[in-house]
C-alpha cells in the first residue's frame, strides 16, 4: 500500500482492520511502519527572520552645529511585494518569487525607512528627524519610490537595491533635490543569510548617499 506522506491514522487503519495477523511481530511490524509515516505529519521548516544592521555613527564635532531644519520622512510608495515580509528573489527577466520561510523582520520598504530616520536622526546633523507615524510637522520632507529589494541571482549572486528620493521644501512647495540610488551588491555566496547581509551593506551606502546628498541640498538652498 503506498503512502501519503500525511494521510491520516483513519485512512492507514481503514484498509488494515480486516487483516489477520499471522503473529505479535507482523503487528508490531505494521505499527512502527504507521509510526513512521505520519512522524513527517505536520513537521514545517522553521522561519529565519533578517534584520537590517545599524553602525555607530561619528558626533558632530564641538566646533559643528546641527542645520537648523526639522526632518519629516515619509513612506516610499512601492509595489505590494514590498509591503510583505518575505525575501524577494529573482533573474533579469520579469519573473520574482517569495521564500516561504526566509523573511525580513518588517517589509523592505519599512525598513529602508526606518533605516533613512534613524541614520538622519543619530547622525546629529538636523535640528530634529521624524516618521510620518509620529505626526509631527517639519519643514522638509524625504519621499521617495522603492523598485527593488530583492536577490538576483544571474551568474552571481547580487543584492539589488533601488530606489528614488525626492527633498522637498513642504513650506514652499518646493523641490530642492532628487537622486535615484540603483546598486547590486555582490554576496559573499549563495545562501539567504548570505544575500541579506548583502543587503545590509547596499542600505548603509545607500543611506550614506542620501544623507551627503540631503546636507548638501540644503547647504545650496540657504545660500539662495
């Protein structure tokens, strides 16, 4: 009789009730087989959650003072793959995937959020740096679209990020700056664990980008 790997004890016991057993150890026999059979029953791989790392940043220096504007960033808009946990990967081509069991701690695009505000926010540069969910006003806003955080795997093995920022002066009405951030990361192999710390590293530089990018914005709007 062959197996479902999780058929149940009623539809393995069925067939067997009108057997006759030649002796106790065809039985037993029978019994460690059953035993075996729906031990897998049930049995799911567990999920590996990745998070995103964030460095210690450098104070500003006794002799720098913060520029005198309050931060507000705001959330990417993306497509709907990237508003759920789990690890995208895919080719060049058109098709993506999801793992099952591999997921990021928040969606991708709460995380480069979250990772842009708390990198703007330590950094010590900006009179204050908010989220939209803190409901507060600010003077500029961040907004931005994510179009990729995902694995690629063509040859090698690469991390791709991608990404637009838009600086806006929300008083004015005003765009003082927009940046398109488009990078692969080469993962040091071919496991999840190895592509999300890929990944990891390709926010930090990004992060970095866009922070040089932000203060050098401002820098050429107060001078206008």
């Amino acid at each position: 009789m062959r197996l479902n790997h999780c058929t149940t004890m009623r539809n393995l016991t069925a067939p067997v009730s009108g057997l006759r057993f030649a002796n106790a150890g065809a039985a037993l026999a029978l019994a460690a087989l059953l035993a075996l059979a729906l031990s897998g029953c049930g049995s799911m791989k567990p999920v590996k959650y990745y998070q995103l790392t964030h460095p210690p940043t450098t104070p500003l220096a006794p002799s720098q003072t913060p520029v005198d504007v309050s931060l507000l960033v705001r959330p990417f808009q993306t497509a709907h793959l990237y508003r759920e946990d789990r690890i995208v990967y895919g080719g060049e081509g058109e098709q993506l995937g999801l793992y099952e069991t591999h997921r990021w701690i928040e969606p991708p695009v709460e995380l480069l959020q979250d990772a842009l505000a708390r990198a703007l926010r330590t950094s010590g540069q900006f009179r204050a740096v908010t989220t939209l969910r803190s409901d507060a006003s600010a003077d500029i806003v961040l907004t931005g679209h994510l179009y990729a955080f995902r694995e690629i795997s063509a040859g090698s093995v690469v991390a791709r990020l991608n990404f637009d920022v838009e600086l806006r002066d929300q008083k004015a009405g005003k765009v003082l700056w927009r940046h398109t951030y488009n990078h692969d990361e080469p993962s040091s192999g071919k496991t999840v664990a190895d592509v999300a710390a890929a990944m990891d590293k390709n926010v930090q530089i990004s992060v970095q980008q866009i922070q040089d990018g932000i203060l050098q914005a401002l820098a050429n709007y107060s001078r206008k």
